[in-house]
C-alpha cells in the first residue's frame, strides 16, 4: 500500500515566527506539524505515529470545505457542525490572509450558489488534463483495508432518518463566503481551479471524514490519485459513526480511528492549531494516592526531567493522603492523559463516577505499579480497564527479579532505549490471566516462580492503556523503567517515541 509522505520519529516543535516577539516575519510559509503513521514492520499490522514539520507556500495552497452543511439528516451530526463552523470560518479566513485558495464544497446544494461569482469561478476555470475520472471514490481494498468502523447503519448515533429530501440547502452560515473564493461540488471542477491556480496542496476539513471527505470526487482518495498533497486538519472533521456498531468505542473515539486510518493508508493529519497559531496544551493528569512508594515525590521529579520537555505539555498532579477523599477531580474532564498510582481509595460515588466518566470516554490511562487496585469500592476495575486480575505478590522476599522483552513486543517502539533484560528488586504481583486485548511488553520472573507481565498494552472503548506492574523507588532510578515509562506515556498520548540515544 503505497504513502505518500516518508516520515521519520522524532519529537519535533512548530518553528516559532519572528512575529511573536513583535518583529516582522522572515517568511510566509506554513509551517505544520504533519502526523501520519507507518508500519512497525511489514504486514504486521502495527503502526506508530511520527511527525514531521512541512513548510508550504500558502499560494500553492487550497482549503477544501466538505459537506460543512446547515442541517444533516442526523442530529447528533448537525449539533457537531454547529460547533466546527465557527472555527472552520477562523481557518479559512486565516488561509485566505495568507494567499491561500478557498472552496466550498457543500454538496448537493449548487441551485443555492447559482448565480454567485464563486460559483461561475469554478464552473468558468479552463480545462485541465487529468489522468483519473472524477466520480465517488469508494473503498478499495488493493489500496487500503476496510475502514476500523461500521457505518453500514448509516451511522448516525442519535435519531434515525424518515427519509424524503435531504434537509441541506447552504453551506453552514457561519462560514463566510469571500469574494476570492470558489464554490463547487465537482471534483472536475475543483481541479481545474487548482491546476489554473498552481495548487499542489490540499488541506481538508469538514465532514464526513470515513464518507464524504474520503470518498468525494474532490475528496482525499481522489486528490491522492491526482498527485497531489492532500492534508486531513484532523481537529475539523467527523464521522457518521453510532457507538451501537462496531467497534462499540465512544463517537469521537470512532472519529479518531478513521482519523488513523487516514494517517496509516492515504495522507498526513495537522491540527488547526497549526495555521492559527493558538494550540491547546496537552494536560497530562497524575493523580497519586498510595502509602508505600512515593509515588507523588518520584512522579513529580519524573514529570520535571521528563514530560515538561514534551512541547506543548501541560502536567497538573492530583495528590491524596486520604483513603476516603480526593478533592480536584474536575480537571479530569479536560485531561488527555491520565497517569494513576494509587493504591486501595474507598471514594465517595461522586470522585468515583468522575474516573469512570473519564475511561468510558475511550480516554488513554497509564496505570503504574498498585494502579491495578486503585478503587476499593470497586474490585473489578482492573480487568475492566487493565485487563489484569491483581492477586496479590508472590510470597516472601525473592530477591531480585529478571525483566525481559516478551516475545510478542520484538521490534516494537515501546522498547526504545530500554534493555532487552534487566533487574529491579521489586517484588512480582500475580497478574494472570491478562485479557485477550493485551499485548505484554515485558515479562518478569523470580527464581521457582512463573514468570509474569511485568509491562503491556491494551485498549478501553477505544482509548489507549498502559500499564507497569513496576514503579518502586529503585525503578524510578532506573534508566530502563524511566524510559519504558515515557514511551508508554508518548504511547498512550498517539505521540512519536524518538529513537533510543547513540
């Protein structure tokens, strides 16, 4: 399956302008963190996501609008337009300033724009020689596998459809239409516009990202074939998706799948961010709460040397004494990683149901050492979202344990400057059976014992979990364990793991 971009691991930062300390700015380049994935190793199935900074020229440059409609067949999807619109209108305004072309592309509602000049823009632009046939790009399985969804529901997740006329007639409203810009539903249309312009890069946004932005004949597949650079901004797009279908994850978790699948088989992602120049840090939430490892002490000496390196990271800490109360859980509703060491909290209903609010939104965890047994009021917890069963160590003092690669994590990124083998004298928990959706990184053993997963992946409602059953002092002084705990996290957080130091 050919790609279009080769791209290589590192962690790398948007280049900051001149501008931003009130000087006048050498170039007007875009400059866009574009993330895509490659595979592991052949046909194994297995991706990682890398990143890579594009410096475009805004005039070679087109923003394509999907389908951005005033009203969809399904609720759920209009209410998430009318959310999008606003900030897609900030983007296109941003393009525009800078030479960029847009196109509206709301399908099916031309009689609207009829007698616009920016309709007569794209039907009155010359000709152009095109090696493909402009019609719907459907999913081709010599291309690409099917998609990580089912939408064969049509995937609306809140109302069904009555059928008759299709309720769109305009593109949202609060996106402007300027003088500048062109309007066309036609693939044929829009690339004579793009070749009449001298564009070589396209930049989607709009919906619906596993139909219309996919499969339109002016949509990625199609821009793909014509030998263009199609970039998907991942932050302004969605799927028809309903979680009552596979693979029954949240709708934004299933919009993130389709989001990977772009990145894996048909072009790179950038956020909005990117062009208008106000990211959102990353918040990173550790929450301790144990009496036995220091966790909060080791956590916050890791969370200096190693995660506040991170561009665009934000780590805040939630630390208890008590078993019984842990007050600040409202950050929790806009954490994008939650990292946990606790150990045995009896929580009031409300403290609970905000954890599980939080892994029930397919968010990514990384437990680490009694993580496993966090909740007392609720036992289950750690093979619902770990997919362990904690029975406890192995009796008495063994001495030292012997951590090594599992079999099945050969080659994997997680492993990144972390030995094949090593020792720690932290005692081994009994953790089988693991459930079927984990994948173990390292196993442990101690002298007339079985050995044990010591490290391993797997996923909740979609969401990414890590979990170490290691995280004792020593550990923590250990530059393997240190390392296996930052590319967990980089893991969990769908951010490259660099490679490991020469």
């Amino acid at each position: 399956m050919s790609r279009p971009i080769s791209l290589s691991c590192i962690l790398l930062t948007l280049i900051a302008f001149s501008a931003a300390r009130g000087e006048p700015a050498p170039s007007t380049s875009l400059h866009l963190l574009a993330r895509t994935r490659i595979e592991v190793a052949p046909h194994s199935g297995r991706f990682e996501v890398v990143e890579k900074t594009e410096e475009l020229d805004p005039k070679q440059t087109a923003l394509i609008i999907c389908d951005l409609w005033d009203k969809h067949t399904c609720d759920g999807a209009t209410e998430r337009v009318g959310l999008m619109a606003p900030r897609v209108d900030a983007l296109a305004k941003s393009l525009r300033a800078k030479g960029g072309l847009i196109v509206h592309a709301p399908s099916d509602t031309m009689k609207f724009y009829k007698d616009t000049p920016q309709r007569k823009r794209a039907i009155d632009a010359p000709l152009a020689q095109t090696p493909i046939q402009f019609h719907w790009n459907s999913c081709d399985l010599t291309s690409e596998p099917p998609l990580p969804i089912d939408d064969s529901d049509g995937g609306c997740d809140t109302n069904t459809w009555a059928g008759g006329p299709y309720p769109w007639t305009r593109e949202h409203p609060a996106v402007e239409v300027f003088p500048e810009d062109a309007v066309s539903d036609q693939g044929r249309e829009i690339y004579n516009l793009f070749v009449q312009h001298g564009i070589r890069n396209v930049l989607f946004c709009g919906v619906h990202t596993n139909m219309c932005v996919l499969g339109r004949s002016f949509g990625i597949r199609a821009m793909h074939k014509l030998g263009l650079n199609p970039i998907l901004v991942r932050d302004l797009t969605d799927t028809m998706y309903n979680p009552r279908s596979f693979p029954y994850v949240p709708h934004a978790r299933g919009t993130d799948l389709v989001i990977e699948h772009v990145e894996e088989y048909w072009c790179p992602t950038i956020r909005s961010s990117d062009i208008l120049g106000d990211p959102k840090p990353f918040t990173i939430v550790i929450a301790t709460g144990e009496q036995e490892y220091h966790a909060y002490e080791n956590l916050q000496a890791f969370s200096k040397d190693e995660l506040e390196k991170i561009p665009g990271v934000k780590v805040v800490f939630i630390n208890t004494t008590s078993t019984t109360d842990m007050p600040g859980l409202e950050v929790l509703k806009d954490a994008d990683l939650l990292v946990m060491f606790m150990r045995r909290r009896s929580l009031p209903d409300e403290q609970l149901n905000a954890f599980k609010a939080y892994f029930d939104a397919g968010k990514p965890v990384v437990g680490i050492r009694t993580a496993c047994h966090s909740f007392q009021t609720w036992l289950e917890f750690d093979g619902i979202v770990f997919g362990s069963h904690y029975n406890n160590h192995y009796p008495g003092k063994q001495g030292a344990m012997t951590l090594k690669t599992a079999s099945s994590a050969m080659g994997d990124p997680l492993l990144r400057g972390v030995a094949k083998s090593w020792q720690t004298p932290t005692s081994l928990y009994k953790l089988f059976p693991l459930s079927e959706t984990c994948t173990p990184i390292v196993n442990g053993t101690i002298d007339g014992h079985p050995s044990e997963p010591v490290a391993w992946t797997t996923k909740y409602h979609g969401g990414r979990i890590f979990f170490s059953a290691i995280g004792a002092t020593e550990d923590f002084q250990n530059p393997n364990f240190r390392r296996l705990l930052l590319n967990g996290m980089l893991w969990a957080m769908d951010k490259p793991i660099p490679a490991a130091a020469k």
